[in-house]
C-alpha cells in the first residue's frame, strides 16, 4: 500500500460514532447547508417504506438534519411508488426527469437524474433493499460533508454478511472492483467498499462528473473524483453492518463485466468497441449461451445540460 494511502486511512477513516447528532446540526446550522437523501428503486416494496420511514423519523421529524427525501422509480411493476409515498417519499418516476434525453436502464441512469429533481447542497445516495436499515447510514456518510469543508465525496463501509458468515459479501467488490482498484489506481486502494450504494457528496463535485448509466457508476465516480479533486477530498465512515437482497452469481457476471468496462473507459478512452458477455444457463438439451450487452454509456456531467443550468440559475 502507498504510504499516501496509509496516511488517508488514518485522516480520511472514521466511524459514525466520531461524530454525533448534535454536532452535526451545530455544523448544518453555521454552513447553512442543505441535505437530500436519493434512494434509487426498481421493485423494492419490501424494503423502501421502512429505510423512508425510519429516515424522516430520526433525521427529519427527531433532528432536522435531513431536508428532503426523494425515491426515484426507474419502472417498478410492484408497489414501490406507492409504498415510499405513504412512508413519506417525494416520489419521481425517471422517465419524467429531463424527457428531452430519453431514458436507458441502469442504477446510475438514475442516480444522475436525481441531480435535476433534488435541491440539497449534498446529496446522499442510499440503496432501496436494505434489510434492518439504520439511520446511522445516512448520518454518518453526511458527517464529515458538514463538519469538514475539504471533504467532497464520503463512503460508507460496513461489514457485508452472506449466509450467516461475516464479510463473505461483495463478491463482485473483491473479485473484480479492488483488484483494478489497486493495480490502476492505487490510491484508491483504501476504501474498504469501493462499489457501495451508500455515499454521499457535495453537488459542486457530482455535477461536475459523467455518470455512466449502469452498475459502474461507483467506480466511475470514484476514479473521476480522484483526479478531479484529489484523495484528501475522498473519506469514508464505518456504520457497521450492511444486510440486502443478494444477486446471482449471473447477476454478478454481469456486473463485473460493466464495472471492468468502466474502468477500461478511463484506462483507454479512445479504443470504443461494443462489449457483450455470453454466460450459459443448462436447459433441456445441455448448456444455453446467453449474452448480454455490456453497459457502457455514460452521461455527461449535469452542468452541461442546458435544464439543469436553468434551474440552477433560477
């Protein structure tokens, strides 16, 4: 590990713990600074309401820490929209943001709409299945964006069970994502969850970076933001355990392969080709090819498009 690296861990790491509640208005009160929560949601009926709920309960209604909540529904064909309502939501369907750009599919399709429909100084990113949700997730990645003004871009990290077994999750984060990590951008190399949906940052930086539209996005926005402001405006904050729907191991493939395109992006942009991936499934007559295109579009920072230059203006 570069000892830059090693220096970070010890500056740029910190547990929710470090700083509580109160402190935290202290510092929303002096920077008069504004908070959105985002959560991305395509078919979480079952998880949605609870992580709202508990969110405007604790960092709305107990602190007002929180200053809007906003699910954005990317086509669910359960009751998603209207479970995340009654919870206490703003919900926003993502063909309705910026119809002029028709929509695609893909987690950061969303996320980077969300920027036009939300109106925080920072905005916090929090994924839509997770189970046993702790308000600690919003206020601890928030924390340092409040408390410490050179701070741009903050990521949770927790623990990760899978089965009953202690940090085996992240398949796709320890086979895939960290070995790029620190081969090619090795500074990098710290963040204990570097493809978590859990983050949150300033909305200078995150209208300033693409978006790409797929599972990517993570680490997209990480090595953008790395050589856009540095890693001493990077941090993490440690908020314990992290429990949600876990995908298949095709699943998984598939997004391995997005997320290794993305870097391959940034490691050689020029040289575009239009990725797939084949994987195979057993039916009647023996093993099935199946391919899949590979995400690989991305969209433009937000503060090049003319809507959002409006709205800001206004």
């Amino acid at each position: 590990m570069l000892k830059e690296v090693e220096n970070w861990l010890s500056t740029r790491s910190w547990s929710v713990t470090d700083r509580p509640l109160h402190r935290l208005m202290a510092a929303k009160r002096l920077t008069g600074s504004t908070v959105s929560v985002v959560l991305p949601a395509l078919n979480e009926e079952e998880t949605v309401g609870e992580i709202v709920a508990i969110i405007r309960h604790d960092l709305m209604q107990q602190v007002p820490l929180v200053d809007e909540i906003v699910v954005v529904d990317s086509g669910s064909t359960d009751r998603t929209s209207a479970v995340a309502a009654a919870a206490g939501a703003r919900v926003v369907h993502r063909d309705d943001i910026l119809p002029r750009i028709p929509a695609v599919p893909g987690k950061g399709e969303v996320l980077w709409r969300s920027l036009l429909v939300t109106s925080g100084d920072i905005v916090c990113f929090i994924d839509a299945d997770l189970k046993e949700f702790s308000s600690d997730f919003v206020s601890g990645i928030v924390g340092p964006l409040l408390t410490d003004p050179g701070v741009d871009l903050v990521k949770a990290m927790y623990d990760r069970p899978l089965g009953g077994a202690t940090g085996q999750g992240g398949r796709v984060t320890e086979l895939m994502a960290r070995p790029l990590l620190n081969m090619h951008w090795p500074q990098l190399a710290g963040f204990v969850q570097p493809l978590g949906g859990e983050y949150a940052a300033r909305r200078s930086l995150l209208e300033q970076l693409p978006f790409p539209v797929g599972y990517g996005v993570e680490l997209g926005m990480l090595v953008d933001a790395l050589h856009l402001v540095g890693l001493d405006a990077l941090a993490q904050v440690d908020v314990g355990v992290r429990k949600h729907r876990h995908q298949d191991g095709q699943a998984l493939g598939r997004m391995a392969a997005a997320i290794y395109r993305t870097a391959q992006l940034r490691l050689a942009r020029g040289h575009l080709i239009r990725p797939a991936l084949t994987q195979f499934e057993r039916g009647r007559d023996g093993f099935q090819p199946r391919t899949y295109s590979v995400d690989t579009e991305e969209r433009p920072p937000m503060a090049d498009i003319s809507e959002y230059q409006r709205r800001r203006a206004a």
